[in-house]
C-alpha cells in the first residue's frame, strides 16, 4: 500500500531550539507587514482551482509568461506532488539527484516511480553535469528533477547544463518533462543578478517554486507550477482541484500582497543574506583545521563538513546538549560527517553566537 516515507527533517517543526541553523529561509514576514483595510471586506468563499487571476499574473509577469501558464498550489511540495503524480505514477522512470532534499525524494517514492539518481558529492562541489544526467535517461524517462540552487547545498545549476540537459532529453527521451525546482532562485546575495528562469528552454520545461523561503512567508502556504504546455496546466488544476480543492483566498490575497512590496523585501533580504554569509565564511576560515564548506550560489543555507579528525557521534551528541540545531546530511542521502547549515534564519548577534556554540560542539569532538 502507498504511504509517505517518514524522514528525521520533520524534526524542524519542533520547537526552536537555542541556536537554530537547521532553518532554510530567511527571516519570518509578520502579519502586521501585509495586512490593509481592503482584506477586512475579503469574502471567506471558495477561491478557483488554478488560483486567483491577480496573484497568477504576478507571478507570471515575473517569469516572462501568462497568468494562464500558473498554478497556484499549497506550498512548493504540493507542486512537487501533483508532478510526481501525474508524471511518474505506477512506475514511471523519474532522474533525480542525490542529495536532494528529502521531500521531494518522498513524492516519487510515495507514488511509486523508477528511481535513477545522479550522484552528487562535496568533493565535486555539488556540480551537475550533462554526461551525469545524460547517463541516467532512458526512454522509459518520464520526469528529470533538478533543483537550482540546490537543497541542501545552495549550489546553483548553470542554465548552460540545463540547456544541454533539455538537448539530451529531446534525443533519448523527448516525452519527458525536466522538472526544475526554482525556490530559491531569487535569493542571491547583496547585488548579486538573479539568475534567469529555466522556463524559457522549452515547452517541457516545468518550474516550481514559493513564498516559503525567498520571502520569509512560509506560513501562507503558497506555492506555484508554471509550464507552457497547455495539456500539462489542465492536468495539474483538475489534480489540484481532486486534493485540496483550492488554496485559501485569504494566503492568495496576503501572497499578492507579498508580490507588491516584493522589491523591498527583497532587496532587504538580499542584504541580510550577504551578511549573514560573511559571518558565516569567517568562521569556517577560523575552524578551516576541523571544518570545510562548499560556497553557496544563493539562498539561506550551505553544507558544511567536518574533517576526519571530528568524530561524528561525538559532535551530534555536543552539539545537542548544547542546544545547536543542524540538519543531518544524512536526511537528504548525503555522507556522514556533512550537514546543512541555515545562516539566513537568524539576527547577526544570534548567528553568532549560535557559530559560537558550533564551534564549541566541533571541537569538543575531536
């Protein structure tokens, strides 16, 4: 019978701990910062399957499409589902990488897919590679799941490897859909560009992304699926429409609200992103003897790797006693010794203190 593989990550919905670094985002958007008289005379009815036409139009507008091209779906994992659903159901051959982050791995188990995995390590920075991808497809191929940046590494995939990708799926396996999870491609730092969408390499092209973790507004629970295959969009809204009906109205409105200060909250997170990063550069070049780091491309996050002389268990064990919070590398099928560290969630003074403390936890295992 189909179930949802249960995975350690859950455990970030716990209580925060004394020093979170296990978060993936950026500072929390309060209520207060969206709210306006107008949302008072909102009506509490039903929204419509594809999701109100405001908050599609400015999220196509954003990626260079039409509104009717988006769906609006619970959060980006509702997306990654419905995809994993329709695409790869019974059987169906999905290529995936390894790491990746653990949910997304869960959907194509969960409905039953063919898994072929493109091995990705720290030593090689994360890199993916056309001839990895490549070696992976058969014509059986249904779905190629990418992520640009990277969960948990923050390691971008150029759109260069992703045109060569397409080029190689249109001669194995022309069917197939390259997925591309897009959440945190506007998260770069400081004035860093933002890199350009993959939705414009072709109509087999699908992008997924939300509001949780470049905006700080995972609460609302909004997500979206963007194709340009018109027979893909109706699938997805009638699948959407036979799971959760609609999305709320009232996170539809609050999430256009989103959209219409995005500059601002943007640019003040790029801000905080880039310094965050180098604090957190600073204090892997002051522990280099025990820890080593790949750079992150954007996004809130990095992976870091204790060298050989940390004993593992010990510095689990360290670390919680001392209230650090990290997210195992393990979780997302990476190697022991390697763990994801979220530097965006927290204020400077706490970030510190909270590399402080993980500093402590390392040294004290060893």
């Amino acid at each position: 019978m189909a179930t949802f593989p249960s995975n350690p990550i859950m455990s970030l919905t716990a209580e925060q701990p004394r020093h979170e670094l296990g978060e993936s985002y950026g500072p929390d958007l309060r209520l207060a910062d969206l709210l306006t008289p107008e949302l008072a005379d909102l009506e509490l009815g039903y929204g419509t399957a594809a999701g109100s036409l405001p908050l599609r139009t400015a999220i196509a507008d954003r990626h260079g499409v039409r509104p009717e091209d988006v769906v609006i779906t619970v959060g980006g994992m509702h997306g990654l589902f419905l995809l994993a659903y329709l695409l790869a159901d019974g059987g169906g051959q999905v290529v995936t990488t390894a790491p990746e982050f653990p949910m997304t791995r869960n959907a194509f188990e969960t409905v039953g897919a063919a898994v072929r995995v493109v091995p990705l390590s720290f030593d090689d920075g994360y890199r993916v590679t056309v001839d990895a991808v490549r070696a992976q497809l058969t014509p059986e191929t249904k779905l190629v799941s990418l992520a640009t940046p990277q969960n948990p590494s923050g390691v971008a995939v150029a759109l260069e490897t992703l045109r060569d990708v397409v080029a190689a799926m249109s001669e194995i396996c022309p069917d197939a859909y390259l997925l591309v999870d897009e959440t945190y491609r506007t998260a770069s730092y400081g004035d860093d560009a933002v890199a350009d969408t993959a939705l414009g390499l072709g109509p087999r092209v699908v992008s997924v992304a939300s509001l949780s973790k470049c905006h700080g507004a995972a609460g609302l629970r909004i997500g979206w699926v963007i194709s340009t295959d018109a027979g893909l969009v109706e699938r997805l809204t009638t699948a959407k429409f036979s799971t959760v009906v609609t999305a709320s109205p009232v996170t539809e409105a609050l999430a256009l609200r989103v959209f219409e200060q995005e500059s601002a909250i943007l640019g003040e997170r790029r801000s905080w992103l880039e310094q965050n990063l180098l604090i957190t550069q600073d204090w892997i070049s002051a522990n280099q003897d025990v820890v080593e780091w790949v750079r992150p491309s954007a996004g809130a996050l990095c992976v870091v790797r204790l060298k050989p002389q940390v004993d593992v268990g010990r510095f689990r064990r360290a670390a919680a006693e001392i209230g650090v919070r990290l997210a195992d590398g393990e979780w997302f099928g990476d190697e022991p010794g390697v763990f994801r560290l979220g530097f965006g969630f927290l204020p400077v003074a706490e970030l510190k203190a909270a590399l402080d403390a993980l500093g402590e936890a390392v040294r004290a295992a060893c």
